[in-house]
C-alpha cells in the first residue's frame, strides 16, 4: 500500500456523516415537511412514485443550498459558537468537496424534478436554490438587518414547489402558504437572535438585534407576527380550506400572538433571562409543522 | 498535545475512503431504481 500524503487527502477524507450535516439537516426536515404538505394538499392526487420524487428533490435543493451556504460562509461560522464545530470550520471537509457537493446536490435536483414532475416545478426550485444562495448568503446577510425579512422568501418555496409538482401550475392557496412561511421567518429568527445576539454581533452579522437593540427587535416581532396571522387565517377565511384548518389557524396564531406579546413585555438583556424569547422561538417551529398538519388533514378529512 | 501516529491516520483516511465508496455505491443503485420506478410510473399515468 502507498502512503497517503496528508495535506492532500484532506480533501477526500470527508466521511459520509460530513456530507449530511452540511445539508443543515435540520433546517432540510422543515422544508420537506412543508413541501410534502404542499404536495398533499393539492386538489390533484399526484402518482406516490413522482410525490416521492418530488419530495426527495424538494430535499436534496434544500440540501445543495445548505451546503452552499455553509461553503460560502466558512468565516462566519468558524465565528460562531454555535457553528464553530460544523464540518467546514472545523476543518473536517475541504472547500472543493463543499462546493461540489452542493452546486451537484442543487444541479441534480432541478433535473430530476423537471424529468418527474414539470418544468415549472423545476425552474421555482431551482429559483428558491438560487435565492437563498446568491440573494440571501451571498447579498443579504452581510449588508442588511433586513437580511432574513427578505432572506425568508426562501425557505417559503417549498409549499409552493409541491403544490405546483402535483397540480402544474400556481393558484391562490400555495401563494397563501409561501406567504404564511415569507411571513412566519422574522419572528421566529428574531427571537433566537435575541439569545444568540453575541454570536451574530462576534460575527458582524447584522441582525436586528446586533444593529437596532433588542427593543426594536421585540416590537418588530410583534409587528410582523400580525400580517404572519391574517396570511395564516387567509385561506380559511377565503373558503379556500374547511374548519379543521380553521380552528388550527385561530388557536395557534392566537397562542403566537401572546406568546410576541410576553416577548414585547420582556425587558431582559442578557440570554439567561429571556425565556418568553426563547418558548416563542420553540413554539414557532411547532406552529408551522401542525398549521401545515392540519391544512393536510383538512384536505383529506373535510374535502 | 501528542502527535498522531501515520499509521493510524492513514487507517483512519482509508476507513473514511471505504465509508464513502459504500455511500456512493447506495445512493447510484438507489437512483437506477428511482429512475426505473418514475418511467414505469410516467408511462402508467400516459396509458
């Protein structure tokens, strides 16, 4: 056997569990959840074997733009206690495996989505990919406090996106639902970077709180969680859906109206004692998993 | 901080080598199979 010169194999050396937490698994499970709803939700039963593929590619573009943004971010997460430990800061990965990993991840997905499903499946895939990369990373996120306001529209796409794989084209419900998630996206990352604000502020990222205060912050969370409930109540309320739904949308916007509300009552600086942030952060991602739970079983109990 | 020993470095490199060629080997059965299942499936909805 020959020896391995060890600079060089760095770049090989990535092991398979590398490769997966640079697709941000966690943040991937949420957008497939959604667009499996999307998908679900749909007027036109799609064939489980193309739903299936439209799921996966859902996944993998979500999985391609996560690696591409930890690719192009490898400074600000090394920066971070929170990111310090992923595969590219910490040195477990080399640059050109990320980036070929995510720009192949990304590349194939459209394709298989267009050849399974349709085209414009596909080309909003390939737009969402595009926009948290080159929009959001790479323009947004280093310039502006308004970075995940705009930002969000990416990770609203996937509703969209199942929605349009299974029906072909756009109608007002999945519109609603990219713009319950466009919406959703403020509060709920406001409040974590209220908690984390020395991280981002360590980075020079300039989140809300980094640039404006936590004040601001918190008036700010209330003040985007009121357009975020009438988007959720929308569909409802247009008859677009039936009460299963409805009565999810009410109870669990009333509970994140209150919940904004002890946020914007909170006068605490300092992370340990900012709890309402912390129980809003939480119960913002179970929000969006049972609204979009009931929203499909509405579909398929009511309609 | 000791350094590390090359023979275990190296056992370590050809581990992760393996652990990622077995990978591969999954994900391209698994995309022949998905390709195989979505022309018979296209095919079925066009009939």
């Amino acid at each position: 056997m020959t020896s391995l010169p060890l600079a060089r194999d760095r770049a090989i050396t990535a092991s398979s569990s590398d490769l997966f937490a640079l697709t941000k698994p966690r943040v991937m499970s949420l957008v497939v959840f959604t667009g499996l709803c999307g998908l679900l939700a749909a007027p036109v039963a799609i064939h489980p074997v193309l739903g299936f593929a439209a799921v996966l590619c859902i996944a993998l573009g979500a999985g391609g733009a996560g690696a591409l943004n930890q690719w192009y971010e490898v400074d600000l997460d090394s920066a971070m206690k929170r990111t310090a430990n992923r595969p590219l800061p910490a040195g477990r990965m080399s640059h050109q495996t990320a980036l070929h990993f995510g720009v192949g991840l990304g590349v194939f997905s459209v394709l298989l989505m267009g050849l399974a499903t349709n085209y414009l499946a596909a080309a909003i895939l390939a737009i969402s990919i595009l926009f948290y990369v080159l929009v959001y990373t790479v323009w947004l996120k280093r310039r502006t406090a308004q970075n995940i306001v705009i930002g969000g529209a990416a990770g609203a796409f996937p509703p969209l996106i199942g929605w349009v794989a299974a029906t072909g084209e756009i109608s007002a419900l999945p519109v609603l639902l990219f713009a319950i998630i466009f919406l959703w996206t403020p509060p709920h990352f406001w409040a974590l970077s209220l908690f984390v604000k020395s991280d981002y502020a360590k980075a020079g990222v300039p989140m809300l709180p980094v640039v404006a205060g936590v004040t601001t912050t918190r008036r700010h969370i209330l003040l985007y969680t009121l357009p975020m409930v009438a988007a959720a109540v929308a569909p409802w309320a247009m008859g677009l859906t039936g009460w299963i739904y409805g009565f999810a949308a009410i109870a669990l916007n009333a509970l994140f109206l209150i919940l904004a509300l002890f946020v914007l009552a909170n006068r605490a600086t300092e992370p340990a004692r900012m709890r309402p942030e912390k129980r809003l952060f939480a119960f913002s991602i179970l929000y969006l998993f049972v609204l979009f739970g009931a929203l499909v079983a509405d579909r398929w109990l009511v309609a | 901080m000791t350094p590390q020993d090359p023979g275990s470095e190296q056992d370590s490199i050809r581990k992760r080598q393996r652990d990622r060629a077995r990978l591969m080997a999954l994900l391209l059965g698994g995309f022949v199979v998905l390709m195989f299942a979505i022309t018979i499936a296209k095919m079925s909805i066009n009939q």
